[in-house]
C-alpha cells in the first residue's frame, strides 16, 4: 500500500510589471516580478481519487497575482508576498499554507542631461532581489529576504595563505590576489504574526543596508580568505537590522589565473608585474556559511 506523503501545487513564472503614475509630477515608478505561488493543505483526493474539487486552478493563482497587485503596493516584495500568501490561507478553508516566491528585476531610472527622467529606465546588470515567504495557516508568515547575482571584483586587497597542507596540496600561497564573486546573500526575518506586523516594516532600507554592507565590507576589508570576509558580513547585518534572526552567504570563486608570458623575450607577467589575466570558468571554489544570533544568556 501507498500513501501521499507530500503535495504542493500551483502556478510558477508569473510574469508582473506594475507601473506606478504621480499625475501631479508626471514622474512613473515602475516594478517588475517574477512571482511563484505553491499551496498545500487538504488537496491529497486530487492525487489519490482525482478529485478536483480541492484544486484552486493554477489560472486562478495567476489572475489572483495580477488583481492584488492592482490592489496593493508590490515595490516591495516582501509586502507583496506576505499580502498574496495571507490571501489564499484566508480565502480557501481547506488551504493551509501558501509559499510564495518573487524575484524582483532591475530597472534603474535614467539620468537625461544630468536631471533622472521621468519615464525612462534601464537595466544595470543582473543582480535580482528575491523574497520567499510562506504564510501558514495557525502560524503565522516568514520571510526570507535575499541579494542574488551581485558580480563583484577587486584588483587586490585579498589574500589566502597558511591553509592546511598535504600530500594532495598543490595550490601555493598568495598575499595578493584578485577577488571576485557573484554575491547569493539571505537573511530570514522573525515570525510575524500577521500582514500588518509585515506592513510595519521597512525592508527597502533593510535591503540598502544588507546590500551596503555587502559591498562596504568586500571592499575595503583586508581579506585573509572569503570566509573571514563573508562572516564579517553577516555580523554587520544582524547587528545593522535587529529584525533579522539569520543570516547566510553563498560565495563563489570567480577565478583570475596569471599567464606566464616569459617564454615571448622574457616578458614578465607573474607576480608583481601581473597585469593580464585569464579569466576562468569552472572549476571553482564555493563558501557557504550561516550566521545567527547567539541565545540571551539565562538569568
């Protein structure tokens, strides 16, 4: 015998532009999502007897993004995400939670003979914000905020030597090297109780802050490794936003290999006397870690 042991369902890659109008300046502010919505509860007789009753349609998720966010504000997507989840554990008895993920695009407002346009924007790269969060029935909405494809580089300033060594070890030491890395950061938020607790909030400037550090701290801390430099980041954002319980990175190496060039009339390019560089794809090197607040020490 067998038994449905999960089941979640529902509508991914709902494409979201929002364009927001100030009549009085003829100034337009505009927002672009990528949503994705997953219910559960008691939906197991649609896998088990094909019992279609307890399916709130994926269409039906898709029409549901598109008129809350006519409704509602969605510049900020944790608002947003926390409004859409709440919606459907509210509206449908038999669905108990909604897990809702929404990937914010860049766009950037133009600057026209010195003065920002009005109406005209561009897109400054691939660096995404992204928000999963899950409202449960009982429970109450998390929210995970997170920075993903942030590339960033420095010439020096980094370092990585004294790592362990054996047999297996080839890599030599280095005081001096190129950093570089496409930023994945996260930082989940305390439980909040309900949509108006979320609206209380201000994750924009959360966000500005995590993200300030994040650049702040790889450029000008001296780096002993990615570790110590990533864990100093998530140090500062818990300490920057008393709101957030736990903060993570995800590091990759972007790798800058010197080329020795000595075989063409001994012409130096190692070392000190580095300036041209090959850039590399894969293999590299990935730094993962997570930071949380320590316990309150007991009385």
């Amino acid at each position: 015998m067998s038994q449905l042991s999960y089941a979640r369902y529902g509508k991914d890659n709902i494409r979201l532009y929002k364009v927001d109008k100030n009549d009085r300046t003829g100034v337009h502010t505009v927002t672009e999502q990528t949503v994705c919505s997953l219910l559960e509860g008691d939906i197991e007789t649609s896998y088990t007897k094909a019992d279609n009753s307890v399916v709130v349609a994926t269409d039906t998720q898709k029409q549901t993004t598109y008129i809350l966010a006519k409704q509602n504000p969605i510049s900020t997507p944790e608002h947003f995400a926390a409004i859409l989840g709440n919606h459907y554990i509210e509206t449908y008895p038999h669905i108990h939670a909604a897990h809702i993920k929404i990937i914010q695009h860049r766009w950037t407002r133009m600057n026209i003979d010195g003065k920002p346009h009005p109406h005209s924007f561009f897109r400054d790269g691939e660096e995404i914000r992204v928000v999963e969060a899950v409202a449960r029935e009982g429970e109450g909405i998390t929210i995970r905020s997170k920075i993903e494809k942030l590339l960033v580089l420095k010439s020096t300033g980094s370092a990585f030597y004294g790592f362990h060594r054996d047999e297996y070890t080839q890599l030599p030491e280095t005081w001096d090297r190129i950093l570089s890395t496409e930023v994945e950061a996260g930082w989940k938020w305390k439980l909040f109780k309900n949509v108006a607790e979320v609206k209380a909030v201000d994750f924009d400037a959360a966000w500005q802050k995590a993200r300030d550090i994040t650049l702040k701290t790889f450029a000008t801390d001296d780096s002993a490794s990615v570790q110590a430099t990533m864990y100093k980041m998530c140090d500062q954002i818990l300490a920057a936003v008393p709101l957030v319980e736990v903060v993570d990175y995800a590091l990759p190496n972007k790798h800058y290999f010197e080329i020795d060039l000595s075989w063409h009339k001994g012409l130096k390019n190692t070392g000190k006397d580095a300036t041209v560089f090959a850039p590399q794809s894969n293999p590299n090197g990935l730094i993962q870690c997570t930071v949380t607040r320590k316990p309150k020490s007991k009385l």
